[in-house]
C-alpha cells in the first residue's frame, strides 16, 4: 500500500490526467484509480469529492449536473484549459522524479 | 435473482441514518452532502450486485466513504473561506481607514469647525486612536486569514 503522504501529493496529478480522457464523475475515478494501480493505490472515497471541489475552486476542471443511464443524478467533472497546463507541469515533475530514480537503481544494480 | 430496486428500497433507513450522521457533523452543504450520498448508492448499488447481502454492502460502503468527522475537515480545506475572510475583514478596514481619514479632513471644513493639523497634539488625541484601530483591525485580519488560506492549501489525501 503506498503512503499517506504521496497518495495525497499524487491524487491531482492523477485525477487531472484521467479528466484528460473526457469528463467522468467520482465513483468512476475511484475504481479507475483502484483498476490501474490494482488497489495499491488507496482512496477514501469520500476524500475524493474535497480535492475535486478545490481543484473546481481554482479552475483547474469544472462540473456539470448530469444523469447516468439508468436516471441516476449525477455530477460530471471535466479539465479546463489551467487544468491541462497544470497536468503537463506534474507529469514534467513526476517524469523527473522517476528518471532520476531509474537511473540511481541501475547504478545500484551495475 | 435479487430485486435490486427492493433491496435499495430496504436500505432507506439506512441511507438517511447515514445522512442524518453528515449532518450532524457539519456537513450540511446541499452540493457535498448529495454528492457523497449519490456516490455511496452507487456503491452499495454495484456490490449488492455480487453480495447480495443489503445491509453488508451498506456497511462496507459506508466505511470506504470515510469517517464524517475527518471529510468535514476536508471539506473546510476546499473552503476557500480564507480567502473571502481577507478579502470581508480588508474591505472592512478599508472602508473604515477611508471614513476616518474623510471626518478627518473635511468633517472640519464641511462643519466649519477648529481643523485639527497633522501631528499636532490636538490630533494625535482626536484621530490617531482611530487611525491604529483600523490599521490593526485590517493587520490581524490579514494576518488570520492568511493562516486560515496557508491551512486550507495543504495537500488533501484522498
């Protein structure tokens, strides 16, 4: 199970990345978050709708009321144009972060 | 096969204890609290699906919801209440320097009364009371809600 600390500082970046496929709602981020890091990756679900209110609040994405096929209510979450900025920043960042990484665990294993 | 529509159906009491729980822990914001409820049926929804056991998915979907008392600390983060409380107290501050400054300066021309000079003692007794006040009213507010904005930009774990 990975930490506290880098689920918090890795939950925009994902959820910004994956309103880059289209719009979604928040059940369906949470179980393609749980999908893609095979539950590694562990959200509380209700934690979730706080960090979507605040990326709405600094317009980074934006909602829409909508419903489900079945008639359920339903809020919709799409990237604005900030957002798609700020995930290009992240995945820079995150890149960074990885390809030192990499490199450090094969001089390591040289 | 399970009647799924009836197996919500018995959950209701159940759904508004939930409710009644968010409420009572300050919760009450018409938008998060529908959402949240919206996202637990929906979960409860799917697992009956496979369990079938009402009452086990309701619990199991309650406890990935979270502990009410910890998203309304959440929630109070994405506030940007901070922000609006710098901006309240500044404009308060604001227009009271401004008034201030106004009786000041015109109060005696306009009343055509003795017209108190800058820094003289007569003003530092009439006005300059008044002046520290505002300025330390504008200068604590901005210093609290700074700290309230500080607060609400940390990171949020979902």
């Amino acid at each position: 199970m990975i930490r506290k600390e880098l689920v918090a500082a890795s939950a925009e970046p994902v959820i910004l990345s994956l309103l880059a496929k289209g719009e979604s709602y928040g059940y369906a981020i949470i179980q393609e978050v749980t999908a893609r890091s095979e539950g590694e990756l562990h959200w509380t679900d209700g934690m979730l709708y706080p960090v979507l209110h605040r990326m709405e609040h600094r317009g980074l994405i934006k909602s829409r009321w909508g419903e489900s096929e079945t008639g359920r209510k339903r809020k919709y979450y799409s990237l604005m144009k900030d957002g798609k900025t700020a995930m290009t920043k992240h995945q820079q960042q995150w890149s960074l972060v990885n390809s030192v990484l990499t490199g450090l665990r094969k001089e390591n294993y040289a | 096969m399970l009647d799924l529509r009836n197996a919500m159906a018995d959950l209701e009491k159940s759904f508004a204890e939930w409710r009644w729980q968010m409420l009572a822990a300050g919760i009450k914001a018409p938008v998060p609290l529908e959402e949240l409820e919206i996202h637990l049926r929906e979960d409860v929804e799917q697992h009956l699906r496979f369990s079938g056991d009402g009452e086990q998915a309701f619990a199991a979907a309650v406890r990935r919801m979270g502990r009410p008392s910890e998203l309304k600390s959440e929630f109070n983060k994405s506030s940007r209440w901070g922000f609006r409380f710098w901006w309240i107290w500044l404009g308060i501050g604001g227009f009271g320097l401004v008034q201030t400054a106004m009786l000041n300066l015109v109060g005696p021309l306009v009343f055509h009364r003795h017209s108190s000079a800058f820094f003289s003692a007569k003003w530092w007794a009439d006005w300059f009371p008044s002046y520290i006040a505002w300025i330390a009213l504008i200068l604590v507010g901005s210093a609290v809600g700074l700290a309230k904005w500080r607060w609400e930009r940390k990171a949020i774990s979902p």
